[in-house]
C-alpha cells in the first residue's frame, strides 16, 4: 500500500501552531488593504498563515552576519516564540536556550527573493503550468499573482533547502505593461495559499517597460506596439485611476488606487537606463513611486539617479545580452550601484536562481572586486536579505537579524558567499522548517512523491 504524506512533514505540523490568533492575522494583513471587506470584515484572501512549533534556540560560535551590515566573529544567535531575542558574542548567556553548537559554521538572516514566479510557473514546466501572464490586454491591473500561485510546486521546498529562502515575492508575469498585484509569501508547506502568505506585507504592483509589452502586442498588431505606444497606454491607465470614485467596484482600479494612496508598492521590470528615468517621471506626474526596478541591467548608468529616488535595483550578477534591451548589462552593474550607495537587491527570477542567489551576489562582489571596488561580505549578505525585504516592504519584519524581529534564519555549513556552502538548517519564524543532517526535515510536496504506480492499492 502506498503511503500518502500530505504536503511531507510540514503540513502535518500545522495543527500544533503556537501563533497568535486568526483575528491577530487578519488585522495584519487587513492594514495594507483600502478596498471593501467582505461580510465577516475581513479582507478577501486575507493571510491564514501560522508559525510552525519551534524551542527557543541559541546558535553559538557562529560568524554571524545580520543582514544590515554587521558581522560578529564567534557570535550568538537567541531566538524563542518565533523572533530574535538577542544577538551578540559569545558572552550572550544562553539559559533557557537548546544550544547548537555553530563554532566553523555561518549565520545570516533567511535569504529573501523579491523576483519569483514560483508557483505561477510551477515545476514541471509544461503549459498546463503556465499561470503567470494574462496576456488578453496590456493592462491587467485586477489580476492577483496569488490566484495562480499553486503550493505543491516543488520548487518552493528546493529554495527552501539549496537556498535557504525564507521568504519570496510572487509576481506577474512581464508580458502586460500592467501585470496585476503580486503577493508576498512564507516558504512553508500550506494546502493552500492563503497559508503561505507573509501576515502584513503589503501588496505589489508589477509593470513592464519595452521590449516584452511591444513584442506580445504590437506582434499581433495591437497596441502598444512602440515605447513610446507604451507609455501613452499607462499614463491614460493613471488617469483614470485617478478618477476612480469606488461608487461601482473595479477590482482592477481598485489595486491602482491603492498605489496611488501609497498602500501597493510598484515593482517595474525594466533594462534601459532611459526607459528607468521616463519612469521616474511617469510616477512624479501620476501620484506613485517606483519601490524597485527589476533587471535593470543598464542601473549603473544611473545609480546617482536611482539613489536620490530611494529606488532599488533588483538585478542579476550576469545574465545580458539575450536581447536588444539586455545588451549593455555588465557584470560590475552591482559594484557600481554600491559604489553609488543606491540600494542594490540580488533575484532570481528563475526556478534554479533561487536556489543560488547567495552565490549569484558573490559573483558580483567578485566583478566589482575586479574592477578595484571592494564591497565587505557583511554588506553583500544584505543584497539578497535586508535590502529585499525593504524593498518588498516587509523590512521591519524580517531580513536582518534584530532583537524584535521575525526569526527567520539560516545556518550555513561554510561561508555563504562560497560556492561550497550550502544551508545546514533553516528557522522560519522560530521553527526548524529544513535540517540536512535530518531526512525528517527534509519537505517535499505530494506532487513529488508521485503517482501510483502498478501494484500499488489505488
């Protein structure tokens, strides 16, 4: 008889939660939402994710870094009921504290992805998957990432493991101007999605500039089918969000409304320099801010620009030239936008990205290194921590390891900026979600464990 785990291990935990209330969690999630509540007063599709159980633990002897710049050698880590309670060196006393001995390993806050697409294109990628682009118009603001998102995807416990990857921002896919609202997620194993969603977050608005939008429509002989088609389309979109009274719902002026009142937070996909300033104006002359551009393989041309803005770069160490607008990426765009002290973020965009974003930041320290630019490793860990999570809104939360904050953490088994690394143990809020050295600890989905085979009772 085959055995049927469902969500393998860590669904099974989730009765034994020890968070707060529902009503605790619907409030936090409801903070960031302006549209109307449904009859029970909460918002639609509102966060039912709980912490998983976990036992106050004290890492000791660790290299910690905190993901806001610092580093500690032979360092503490306290953490207990789900967030940070101290961090320090090794006089911190641990009484009270499971102690795991750390001495020769790394600390950091959970790696967090701002760029995924996981579960909106899940593994296997087969076109019965392909759940990210509502590519009917160029505008599909009432869209919700979280409507495609499905939990089985085997990539989230793989980001989890190879990754440690704690949390993730979901969103549209680029083929729209206007791709809808992305949501952010914790990497846990949920039935559903509203299980995996991070309590509080705000929402995101994904756009795209150039190529994609011009390429999907003006291929079809529609429009937008130039840059500057595109632009005219957006700024009339603005527009009419602008006038947008809520008398009658539309779900789609909804989510432009709560960008314009500063509620959902822009994430633009955009490579050209010039296309990146336009932008910038667009949302001055609109009422919005850009949060992040996302890609943005041309941000070193502006990095005094993208400063000034308080916009962040979320971008790859090296992927460019597979197409026009990728063409001038260059390795040192990371080194660059540091040494212009604007906010530089690493993503994946991509299933196996994920898995590898601390290397992928290496690979960028190394560029700008290079190049006579040197960035200290405890400021590369906040490229794809702190700086992320700031980015996606949820810094005061989580991405750095501070008294207060959410105990998302990751013991590595060596230097996170080596490729020899990897997670030993993963903490999501508190709780042991992934051990290496314990095949009990290791998550997969039920869609990973198959299907019956002959023989098997069906």
């Amino acid at each position: 008889m085959k055995r049927l785990v469902p969500l393998a291990l860590a669904a099974s935990l989730a009765a034994c939660a020890t968070t707060g209330s529902d009503t605790d969690l619907a409030s936090a999630s409801d903070a960031d939402w302006t549209a109307p509540k449904g009859e029970d007063g909460r918002a639609p599709y509102a966060s039912t994710y709980e912490r998983y159980p976990g036992r106050p633990t004290a890492l000791v002897g660790a290299t910690v870094y905190d993901g806001a710049g610092g580093r500690i050698d032979n360092g503490t880590v306290l953490f207990r009921d789900g967030e940070v309670v101290a961090i320090g060196d090794s006089s911190l006393s641990t009484d009270g504290y499971a102690r795991i001995d750390a001495g020769g390993k790394f600390v950091t806050p959970g790696v967090i992805d701002i760029h995924s697409h996981l579960g909106d294109y899940p593994t296997p990628s087969v076109e019965a998957h392909s759940d990210g682009n509502e590519a009917t118009s160029p505008t599909t603001p009432e869209v919700w990432a979280e409507h495609s998102v499905w939990p089985q995807d085997p990539g989230f416990t793989r980001a989890l493991a190879n990754g440690g990857v704690t949390s993730l921002q979901i969103l549209p896919g680029s083929a729209n101007l206007t791709g809808g609202r992305s949501v952010t997620l914790k990497n846990v194993s949920s039935r559903t999605v509203q299980g995996m969603k991070f309590p509080g977050a705000p929402y995101g608005m994904k756009m795209a500039c150039g190529e994609n939008p011009k390429r999907v429509y003006g291929g079809r002989g529609r429009a937008p089918s130039t840059r500057m088609g595109n632009f005219a389309v957006n700024r009339q979109m603005w527009l009419d969000a602008q006038a947008y009274d809520g008398e009658k719902r539309d779900i789609g002026k909804e989510t432009l409304k709560g960008v314009l009142d500063g509620d959902i937070l822009i994430h633009n996909h955009c490579y050209r320099a010039d296309e990146m300033a336009l932008v910038i104006d667009m949302g001055k002359e609109m009422g919005y801010k850009v949060t992040a551009f996302h890609h943005a393989v041309e941000a070193y041309k502006i990095g005094d620009l993208l400063r000034e803005n308080d916009v962040c770069s979320a971008i790859w160490a090296d992927w460019y030239g597979f197409k026009m607008e990728a063409y001038d990426g260059i390795l040192e765009n990371a080194a660059y936008l540091q040494r212009e002290d604007a906010c530089v973020v690493i993503h994946s965009d991509d299933a196996n990205g994920i898995q590898r974003l601390n290397q992928e930041a290496a690979k960028a320290q190394a560029a700008g290194r290079r190049v006579g630019i040197e960035i200290p490793d405890a400021e590369v860990v906040g490229w794809f921590t702190l700086n992320a999570a700031k980015a996606m809104g949820i810094g005061e939360m989580t991405g750095s390891l501070e008294p207060g904050k959410m105990a998302d953490v990751v013991l590595w088994n060596g230097d996170p900026l080596s490729v020899y690394s990897r997670p030993e143990k993963v903490w999501i809020d508190g709780a042991l979600m992934f051990d290496a050295m314990d095949r009990s600890r290791r998550p997969v989905s039920d869609f990973e464990l198959g299907q019956p085979g002959e023989g098997d009772v069906k």
